[in-house]
C-alpha cells in the first residue's frame, strides 16, 4: 500500500484516524502499532514475521543493554550481536543473490540463488532498529520497556517503508508525551497534500517522459535528447521521494510526531558536499552519526578523513541496491566529496555562484545516470549520448517534441523544486489546497503510472 493510493486515501487513512482520535489515549500507540502491521502485511503478508522477529531482537537486546552494573564488555558484546543480527537479516534478503551472481560469474561455478523477494522498507527499518539499540548503548537514550511502543517506533506506517529514517533519540520522548491538536493537524493535512500533488502530479509525469527517452534506442539518442531525459529523471526522483517524505512528515503531525526533514532544496546546491547535506538528510545523518563519527570522522588527519569518505560512500551505495552500478554511485560522490574535502570546496569559493551551481548539477546528473541504469553497458551507451559520442546529431525531431511538450512542465519543476516555505494558512491557501488535492484525486482515478522508486530499497 502506498500513499499515492485510493485505497490509502478513502479507507486506511480515514478509518485509522477514526480509531486514533475515538478511542482513549492510552490506547493511541497500540492502534498505531496494529494499523501499522496491517499496513506493512497489504504489501508484505509473509515479510511481516521478519519485521517483528527484527523488533523483538532489539527490544530484547535493548533491555539487555539496560541491565544495571553491566561491564563494559558485555554491554559491548550485546551491542556487537544486535548490529550482526541486523545485518545479517539485511544481508540475507538483500545482498546473498548479488553474492552468489558474483561468485558464479569469478569462480565458473552454480550455486542456485535464493530468488528471494526483497522485502519493502527493510533497509529503512533495518537502520531505525539499529539506532536505538546504538543510542542506548551510548547512553543518548533509555531502553524501551514497553513492547508496544517500541514496536510503534519500528513499525510505524507513515515512514516504514521508505523513510525518513527516524532516529531514536529524536522520536523517544514523543512516543509518550506527544500532544495533536487542531494546528497541528491542519499542518499535516497541508503537509501530506503538498507531498501528494509532487508525487502524483508532478513526479508521474515527468516520469513518463523519462520512461520514454530511457526505453528507447540509446545508440541513436541525440544528446539534447538524452540531457532532456537525465533531467526528467532527476526531476521525478525528486519529487518522488521528496514528496513521499512530505507525506511521511505530514502524516506523522496528523498523529502528534514531528519527524525531522528529509529535503531542503537539494538542486539549489553549489557544491557536491552541499548537495548532500540537503539531499535525504535522514540517510547521510544516519551514516554521519553512526559510521563517519565513530571511524574517527574528520579528527585524526585528513588520510583518515578521506578513508572514513569512501567507507560511507561505498556503504551507501550498497545501502541503496545489491546491484554494482549502485557500488559505482556511492564511489563516485565518495571521490567527489574527498576532492572537495582535500582542495576543491576552496576552489570552488573562488568562482561565481552560477558557476558552482553548473558544477554541481553537471555533477548530479552525471550521477544519476549511474544510478537509473543497472547494466553497465547502458550506463556507458547513456553517458556517449550525453556527449555527443555516439555519432548521432545534436538534437532531431523527437528532441524538439519532447522539449515542445514538456516546456510548461519542466518550467514548474524547476520552480517547485527551488521554491521558498508556503506562505501562512489563509481563506485563498484552504482553497487552492483543496484544489491540488482534487486533481490530484483525478489524476489517480484516470491513470495508471503511479511507480514509487525508493520502494526497491
């Protein structure tokens, strides 16, 4: 079940907040917790047992963790076996098959994978799980005692299956002492639909045009034509999952949470370190926070700055896909960011700002061909065509329809994505939002298209 969905919009939402706001408050996080299983198992019937058997090991580990006078060690060897125990679950689900393929491929041999579906969201609560049995462990925060809150955190719907990823620390206190009220509310209502006319609005279709260009014969792709089509792409990521994010934090104020954002402009960057900072926060926090830092970050010299880079970098490639264009992403802004890190972030303050803006989305959109595309020999087809190299003209006639037809569209993503805060609530705001919902509604009743990329993840 997704958000960007009838079913979601008329039934399950509607039905849960009945529930929620209905019954008596000490029951608001179990109805949280059910609704949220159920939710998981309409995508994830037989995956459900895997999330609670992952919950139940870190709330069991985490009560370990809490138990008084324990040594160091042992509360060592407790925090070692749940990150084995996560990582393995993660591993065996979603890299044993891109293991196998390679040991076939380097060895000759035929070992059968497993063919296993990989679960939805795993990674996403796979990294939740992890934090809060890491933030007991130094002491950010107090093990849960309470199973069913617990298992709200892991579980909960609006950001199980695709983020943001919710630190512990960050959302412990509210799982007890939230408050909802009216602003609130009418906050995450504005919130969620916002998120809704990006992805469905928006991301759909500009995702058909890149469906379009990405499907077609790239040996034969004029270059202006592929530019067209990476920025299309760029464009539907973005606010596919940015807009799913705004969902996700919309719906958490709904229920009284405060989730932290996960976007805050990302294509305005000027730098590729910028742009990470401002390009799914809640993923490079993450990394940030319990890799980077712990490896020592940037405090013992700069060797061990660049090597803590690439770690992180390679780690995030691999956290996104068992695929080995996913391994080159992560390499290749690992690279770019030791450069700025070592000499280029000074380099670059020497230039003009629209400079290092062409830097940087010239960067961006280079990588996301290595991202959209998990057969190398695509990837290089993808990257000629961009330059020019494939022996084919500049643009053609198919060039100039897809920039003719899309010219309006491409003009409002460009705004949407480098627009300032929504100005505050007034008589004209209800109504243009009560708007974009309805088209939003209507696009959904008419068309089909409505993929969410991240779910892969």
């Amino acid at each position: 079940m997704v958000f960007s969905s009838l079913i979601f919009l008329f039934w399950f939402l509607p039905v849960v907040l009945v529930l929620y706001y209905c019954l008596p408050r000490r029951f608001r996080n179990f109805i949280l917790f059910i609704t949220s299983l159920l939710f998981y198992a309409w995508g994830e019937p037989a995956y459900i047992v895997l999330m609670m058997i992952s919950t139940m090991l870190d709330y069991s580990f985490g009560l370990l963790l809490d138990r008084p006078k324990l040594s160091p060690r042992k509360r060592k060897l407790i925090v070692t076996l749940s990150i084995i125990a996560n990582l393995g679950i993660l591993s065996y689900f979603k890299y044993v098959d891109f293991l196998i393929q390679n040991v076939n491929a380097l060895l000759g041999t035929h070992i059968h994978s497993t063919e296993l579906p990989l679960p939805i969201g795993i990674s996403f609560y796979t990294f939740q799980s992890m934090s809060y049995i890491i933030d007991v462990y130094r002491g950010s925060a107090r093990a849960q005692r309470n199973w069913v809150d617990f298992g709200t955190y892991v579980a909960l719907f609006p950001q199980l299956v695709a983020g943001p990823i919710v630190q512990y620390n960050t959302l412990a206190v509210q799982l007890k002492e939230r408050s909802e009220n009216i602003q609130m509310f009418a906050e995450g209502v504005r919130r969620f639909i916002i998120g809704l006319t990006k992805k469905v609005l928006l991301a759909n279709n500009i995702g058909i045009l890149w469906q379009t260009i990405s499907h077609s014969n790239l040996d034969s792709l004029p270059a202006l034509t592929a530019w067209i089509g990476i920025v299309a792409f760029a464009f539907q990521i973005y606010f596919d999952f940015s807009g799913y994010s705004d969902m996700a934090i919309g719906l958490g104020l709904m229920f009284g949470f405060r989730f932290r954002e996960n976007f805050n402009k990302p294509y305005i960057a000027e730098s590729i370190t910028d742009f990470w900072r401002r390009w799914h926060i809640s993923l490079s926090s993450w990394f940030r926070d319990y890799v980077y830092i712990p490896l020592g970050g940037n405090r013992r010299g700069l060797a061990i700055q660049m090597r803590n880079i690439l770690i992180v970098w390679l780690l995030t490639g691999l956290w996104h896909g068992a695929s080995w264009n996913f391994v080159l992403w992560g390499l290749y802004f690992g690279v770019i960011l030791m450069i700025e890190k070592w000499w280029g972030l000074k380099l670059l303050q020497r230039l003009p700002h629209w400079v290092r803006h062409i830097y940087a989305i010239f960067l961006i959109l280079v990588g996301w061909v290595l991202f959209a595309f998990d057969q190398p020999s695509l990837i290089v087809h993808y990257l000629q065509a961009m330059a020019g190299l494939n022996h084919q003209p500049i643009w053609n006639d198919s060039t100039v329809y897809y920039a003719y037809t899309n010219a309006i569209l491409l003009v409002v993503l460009i705004i949407a994505s480098i627009r300032k805060k929504q100005p505050p609530e007034s008589s004209f705001s209800l109504v243009w939002y009560g708007f974009l919902f309805f088209l939003s509604i209507a696009y959904l009743v008419d068309d089909t298209f409505n993929p969410f990329l991240y779910f892969r993840f």
